[in-house]
C-alpha cells in the first residue's frame, strides 16, 4: 500500500454531549464546518480527547458514521478513527467498521490493561488490528502517558519489520524526540509521523514534520497556522512568541483540571460539546468564571478559531 | 442493605477459549464441578484472571450466563461479576445484566486510560456503577498494578462516608497492608475485605481476614485450605511451610511469563482453558516442557486441585 | 563468620540537632538512656530517620562514636552503623571506622544516583563495602522507595551466593512479603531479617520474623512490645488492635509532613532532638500545636516511651 | 549579579581514573589542550559524566583544582563545579572551595534520597547553597531520571521569585521542553538555559538556545559543531542528517550499558579515562571489540574529537 502523509493540522474532536450526557450527535456537521473554516485537514475521533474510551462501541459508531456523513462530499478532509486498544476484539470491529465507512484511516493504542511490555507483543496487537481494515492506512497511537505502553517506537518498528502492508505511521503524542526523530528516518522516512504535543509543535518542526494531530487546534488553529507560517518564513524568533501564547493557553488546562478544560475553550468559542464523562472531572461554575478571566488575560480571543 | 461476610475462598476463573481464540462456554459445568469438589466458595468472573477486558460484553455476558446455570441449585455458591472499568457506560450495561441474572455480586475497577487521581472522582464512578445493580453487593476491585490507580482505598472509604447502599466491600489485590487493614476497621468492620494476594495469605489471615479471592485456588485450592487450617490451628510453622509452597509455584508464574502460566498450571490438572488472547503472550512448546519440570520439582501434583 | 540472630526492637535513632542546625552530640547519653528504659535493643544509627544522608562523614563518625560512648558498657546493646550509599569510598571509610568502633553491624543501602538495576551490580557492591570492615556484621538496607533500587532481596541472595563471609542479613524497609518470606527460607534460614515497615509489624510476626527496625520504636516502643506480646499469647484480636493504634499514629507522620513528624513526637515524650536539615522540611508551630492535639486524640500519651 | 549567558559547548569531562580506581588527575591539562583544540567552550566538571556522586569531598577538589590550574591563563574557559546535591553541608563546602578557586561557577542538582516534591523546599535548598558562593554564579541542575525530582523548572523558578542573586540559570537535562520554553522566556529572558540532552540539540536550538552542556561532546565536537552551523546557516535538511548521526552514536551508549560507554568513545580518540567506579559497570572485553566494530559502522570516526 502507498500512502501520502498527511500536510497541516488534524484536530481531535471532542465528543458533543449534551447536558445529560447523552451523544449530542447533530451538532457534528456545525463542527465539521467549524474546522474547515479554520483551514484543519481533518479529524482523529474517538481518541483521547474524542473520550472513545467512555463512549460505547454502538455511539462510536454513531460518532463516525456522523463525521462521515458531515464530510462526504469533502475526499480532502482526512478522518482517522482511533479504533480503542484494550479489547482486541472490540478494535478489530471497529476496524472493520472503518472500512466500511470509507474514512481516511485507522488508528490503534496500546493495550492498556494488560500492557505490553515488548516490542514484539505490540507489533503482533498491530497486525491483528492492521488486518481487520486491509486496505485502510493504519496509524499507531503512541501516547505513553494515558496507555502506560513505554516501548519505544523505534522498537516498535523494527518488530514490524515493514511487513504489516498498511502500517502508514504513527501519531506521536510523547517528548522523546530522539526517537520520533529516528522513526522520521527509518527506511528513507517511509513512516508518515504525526506530532501530538501541541505545546511542542515548533521543536517537531525543527526535525522535518509536517502533520499534526492535537485537541488545541480545535479551538485555536489560527496561532499555529502562523506559527507553521513563521517557521517556514524562518522567522523563528515570532514561532517561539506564538509557541509561548499556545503554552500559555495550554498551562491554564493544569491549572482547571487537565482534559476537561478543552471542552471549556469550545464553549469560549461557541461551540457547546457539554462536559466530559466520568471518569474526567468537568469544572464548576465558579472555576469557570476564573478560567474565563484568564483566558482573555492571555489573549485567546485574539488568536482562536472562529 | 445488610451484607454477609464472605468466608473461604473466591477462585478467580480463566476465560475457557478454544485453540482458534473463540470462547469456550461448554467448559463451564466441568470447570464449576471442579471448584466445588475442591471446596472452593465462589467465582470472581471476567476478572484480570477472567479476561474481561479481552472479551466483548456480548462474550463476558455468555461468560456470566453460564456460570449462572452451572451454579443454578447452588444458592452457596458465589459468583462476583467484574462489569468492567474503562467505560462506566459499559460498566452500567453490564451491572445490570448482573442484576439479572441474580448473580452474588457486581466488582468494578477503576478507569485505568482516564485513571482517577482523586478519591472522590473515583467514589463517583463507584456510585454510578454501583446505582445500575441497586440490588446487588458492590465490591469495588483494587489492583493497582494494572490500573495504575493508587488511590488508597483507606481515602476511598471515606470518599464514600457510607453513601452507596449496595457497597459491600473490597476485593484488595495489593501489598498494602496498613491500607488494608485501615479498612478492615473502619465503621466497626462493616466492610468485606476480601484479599487478593495469593503469595501473600498468611499475612492477611494474621490481619483477621477471612475470605480470598485469587487464580490460583483454580489449580492449587488443597494447599491453600491446609494453609487457612494450619493457621486456624496456630501451627504458624506449617502455615508458613505451606504459604512458602504457594510462593514457588506462584514464582513459575514469573519466570514463565506472567498471567497466561496460569492456563498452563490449569492444563497440568487437566482442565484445558485454551491460551490467553493477546496482548498477553503465550508460552511457547518448549519453554511449556521446562514448565512442566519445573512444577514437578516443586511438588506441584501434591498440592494441587484434583 | 556465625551470627545470631536479632530479637526484639532495634530503634533507629534520629539526628540530635541544634536549632541552627548543628549536631547536638551531648543529647546522645540520655538517648541511650531512654532505648534503654523502654527494653529496646539496639540502635541504627546514621540511617534514614537519622539523617545519615543530609550529615557529613566527620558528624556521622561522631555521631557513632557518641553512641559507641553511650553504650560501652552494655556489650547486649546492638548498634548498627549505616555506612551510606551513593558513594562506595565513603562507605569504606565509614565501614572501616565502625569497626574500629567495634560496633556491633554495619549497614549499606543501594546507591541511589546511578542505581544498579540488576542484582549482580548490586551484589558487587555489598561485596566491596563489605570488605571495608570484614571482622564486622553487614546488613543491607533495603528501602526502595528512598533509593529507587527496586532489585528484588530473593535475586540479590542469590546474586551474593554466600559469598560475602559477613553478610548478616537484610533491614527489610518494603511490603514485598513474598520476597521478605522467600529470603527467610533461602539457605535453611541462614540470613537475619530484621522488618523495618512498623506499620506492619504484626504480619511481618507472623512469618516468623523476631527482630525488626522502625523509627517509631523511638517514642513508642511500649506499644510494640505488647502487640509482640499478644502475638506471642496468640491473642490475635488485641495484637490487631495494637497495630491499628500504631497505624493511626503513624498516619499522622503523613498528615503532617512525613519523616519530619518522628521528631514532633520525640518533642512530645520529652527529648528534643531539633528539626530535621533540609531539603526535610519541618513543621510550622500552627501545625504543631494541631498535630498535639491530634496526638492526644489518638492517645499517644497512653503507649508511648517513656 | 549580571550574568553573560554561555555559548556554544560546554563539555562535561569524565573523571579521569587509573586501572586500579584511583584518580588519573595528571591526564587533566591534556584533556584541557583536548576541548580546546575542539573548540569547547568549557567544562562541567564532576557532574553525572564525572562521578561526581562517586567521588569523595577530597577527590572532588583535587578535580576541581587540577582544571583550574590546566586553565589558568584562559579566562575565557569556563568551568562550572557541580558541588553534589544529597547533603547540603557538604555542598556547601563544595560551594565554598569552588568560589576560592575563582571557577566559573558552581552547580547543584535536587537532593536525591530525601527528594524535594514541592518547588519552595527546593529552591530553599538552591538558597543555601548559592549563599555559599556568592560572588559564583549558580546553576541548577535539571536532570529527574537520575535525581527523580520532578518539579517543574518553571515551578522553582516562579519559587525564587529572583531572589537568590547569583543564581544564573539552568542546565536542563530532560525532554520537557514546554517547560524549557517557558523558562527561556521568563523575565525577558533573564536566565541562562542550557541544553543537556545531546540526542535533541536541534530541538533547542529552534527555540533559541544557543549554550549546551554535555557529555557526548568530550568526543565528537566536531560533529555538534557542524550541527549548530547547519542551523545557523538555516540548512534544516542537514541539520537533522547530523542529528541522526548523533543519536546513532547515542544509541550505542544505550545498547552497550549506559553512561559507561563514554569512556569507551573516549579510549577510542586516544584519550584513556580508565572506567566507572562501581555502582557503574563497565564494558567487558568482547563487548568493547563489537562497540569498536559498532563506532566505526556509525562513521565515528569520521565526526569525532581529534
């Protein structure tokens, strides 16, 4: 299989839910156009911030037949749909799925139960899930943090071996840049890698990447069209100003609460996609109004999606 | 809602699966006869051991099912359900397909991709999961190792200050003795703590603990009753003699590779349960020949479920 | 080289500081006196609660020698030197000067800058130290969550082979009981366990440990004596209700700042031993005048030294 | 104090042992005339490279006198001490000598046995020790996988609020560089932050560092050199190839046993530093001969030291 990798920023979407906690799936067409509007190339759903892990497989699929649907006259828009990691069984269906639906490309994480502790176990998880959607590029999601999984991907790939036809990359959500940088250059920088720390997109920039998959470029794609504008202007003093104004926007997730806290920056926007389940923590009302102040503190009206 | 203590001990069954991975359900009835010959109390199904986390709920609901029948004119015998922990949707469903089915009891365990770090975040998981089998004791499962949840249960205790009817108690899959037995103690001891720590009864018995829960009373229960009579008896020479032998057939586990030995102990009593399914790893032919020694040197068929 | 074993309570004595943080030597003679009058067996000096790691060589020497003084007419009196850990010549230096103290046992931690992370490195080290006083007892001081060496005590035996000639034993500062019971074993029960986690003494008694090390022992060594005491008549229930007292009071040591906490207790029974160095830091007068209360609360002053 | 910041390399020299262990401090002004045939623009003497831990007070300052002297006549080299981190006293001492020496300035890293979990207690120990050398300016030194101290930079100095006068900057030697970035940006740039993972130079170097200190760079300067001309010359694609060949050399360290392998580069340039002191193991003959096939399959020796 031959893939073109993927140029510009794929956003995260959030799963829209609605007060009660039921899939609010309508609102997804509105997103879909909030996105293009804000010139992203795509959608990673179902994944972290998409809270795949708290959704059915019956309203992951409703999620993706939807973003389907939402883009169906657009073939440029790319959906990736993380397909789980604990269950193998559950993956290969939603694999299958995928397929059918025709998206751009699946994605897998480790097992995070039972997590693997060699390369090779991961790589033999990938295959099974790899050929459940045959002719679909697979991406491996490599986020060590929430999988626990800390084989390196370096590892990773040479377990492959190159003998898993749809493997297209990774979606590198980690700061070991040695190894992203290594992955990059294995077999003539055949691996499409995708950076996912949004706060460290310029340093990925430094090393030759040219596709990212965050959850901030949902709300504030502008600041780092300019950043990826700046770098290639190689005006790299103004990169660093408008990586520091995406950190700053970044610490004020730590400060209320961590992943919750996007769905807070959507509302900033207008784009209500109500709390997050259990087990994320949403915010109360009061922390609300303070992560609003210091929200306008640091500028984020004047660089967010519109 | 008033609990009863559970006294003796818990076997923690294996997913019964064929050589080509698919569930093994007919199994049940010879596996459910050979617990009970080996005077064994209960189930703990679709647990670590069980897993669950490997089979879709369509799986673990046949799983729970036919325990349901094998066990049906054995009102004694007890079957605790793991529903789950990642999705508390899930958890839900099945919770009360539990209730349903009028097994003993729901276990659930702690989100482990969004893992809780504070007490209450998780007492509220608790709540809702538990409030799905309103009729029907909770025990919530606490094994750190695999969840990455630390949070003390001592702290999860009083999160709850009482306010889940149906919270029954703890299945404690952890070394934390002073935890342990913090909770032992709490509200005059009206919580059920059941151990977790097969190498590690000897300790709990001295603690006051009365009922287990582990995977190797599936192929070892002989050794393990000697050991709770040595105890009873005061003969804590024999007691540690015979908890010393549970700990080298528990150190083949390790050497083995881990969780899937144990299939390979419940194959040398001739109950064939089939491999795990990946992630985890199976032992290959040769290394299972030196298993096998291996086991015979250390008295495996002297102590072992007949 | 034949050892007995230790029995009963070793107390790891900490630091006497000045309020400008200089060592306070002279208390060392009434310290003695205050182990002695509450039947405690030695003292492990120089360690964790010691502060072994924040003095210089030439306090810790004084510091031994004190002690050496203080007990030089007591030959039953067992003083344990910890010779320290991230720098082996400092450790020989140590080693070799306790022994021209002739003190009763030397003790060494694992290096925990460059941490060995496999047992032979680790054995190798024991070896080099040990050599450095070869006429005199050496225990190894098994703490990982200080040093981050978490090599198993079963594999670091088995490492040594025996063939360090003064190797003595292990101060046992960790909850693996499985591995604590499995170096009880090893070779006949040829090595001196001594328990250091007083939080669980009481299952710690029953596997068969007889001596243990605990820097609770300094302030409330009448406590232990009678949980040792129940055990020994096999009143189990009272010997937990000890333990649940010991627990509550060391609870407190978490509440209110860790390690710190030892010396606001000492304060308590009379013994002013100052505060700790940093990078401890130490309570504040308003927590202090809340730990009293808090103290009194649990009834510290009904099993404390006296 | 005003501070110029550092440019360009800064090497962090091995201590230079004979066969036997003991120090081989007669090779220093070689080593010396070595950097500065390289065009190093300093030394970070008894650091993690130099077995500062491993190295008595004494030793510590023969080394650190012994550069001083190979220097003497070269203001322009400079040399940072780190005076230790676990006992404040004798980092204090340390701190003392190294401003007597007239050296550049001093280092210190977290205390790494009673480790600091919040920022305050860290930068009061920064406080008291900066103090004892205060005409020296000071750099904390960031390196969590060796102390596990992991306080945020940003964090300690938001801790200091700029009040410890002589306090410079950092060496920052972990892959947080959302927290690097933020601390080059704190009060108009005011500290000095130097890179120390030589695997991810190009990284900081696109957000604006421009000083580095390292252990690779004691054998292949030349290699870094032309890296950071690359860069400057805005040749990206051949940054990264050089950055590739950097971690192809790194990677060696971690195939053939850790931090040890340095010394083996450096017995390959001519430069013999004997081995590791214990608890740092060494390389065995026959592994030395396969890294030797390994070094020179990587083109070591067409970028290293000469």
């Amino acid at each position: 299989m031959k893939f073109k990798k993927i140029e510009g920023l794929i956003a995260a979407p959030f799963a829209p839910l609605l007060q009660n906690g039921r899939l609010h799936i309508e609102v997804i067409p509105q997103y879909y156009q909030l996105l293009k509007r804000n010139k992203i190339a795509g959608a990673f759903i179902n994944g972290s911030t998409g809270e795949g892990v708290s959704l059915t497989i019956e309203e992951k699929k409703q999620v993706a037949a939807a973003w389907a649907e939402a883009a169906e006259n657009d073939p440029e828009f790319k959906i990736i749909n993380l397909v789980g990691g604990a269950s193998l069984e559950d993956c290969e269906e939603m694999a299958a799925y995928t397929e059918q639906l025709k998206l751009y490309a699946i994605s897998f994480t480790s097992p995070f139960y039972f997590t693997p502790v060699i390369a090779q176990t991961l790589a033999d998880c990938c295959r099974r899930v790899a050929a459940a959607a045959p002719n679909t590029p697979f991406y491996y999601y490599h986020i060590p943090a929430l999988t626990g999984c800390n084989i390196p991907m370096y590892d990773l790939l040479n377990a492959i071996g190159g003998a898993i036809p749809n493997f297209a990359g990774i979606k590198y959500t980690h700061e070991d840049f040695m190894d992203f940088l290594s992955c990059m250059y294995m077999e003539n920088g055949r691996y499409d890698m995708l950076w996912g720390r949004d706060e460290n997109m310029l340093p990925a920039l430094a090393l030759g990447c040219s596709g990212a998959v965050g959850s901030t470029y949902n709300y504030a794609a502008p600041l780092y069209h300019e950043l990826i504008k700046a770098f290639n202007d190689k005006e790299f003093s103004r990169a660093r100003d408008l990586q520091v104004q995406a950190i700053e926007m970044i610490r004020l997730l730590g400060k209320y609460g961590g992943i919750a806290v996007g769905k807070a920056y959507m509302k900033l926007i207008g784009l209500d996609c109500g709390g997050f389940r259990l087990p994320v923590k949403n915010m109360d009302d009061p922390s609300f109004k303070k992560f609003m102040e210091d929200a306008e503190r640091i500028g984020f009206y004047n660089f967010c999606s519109k």
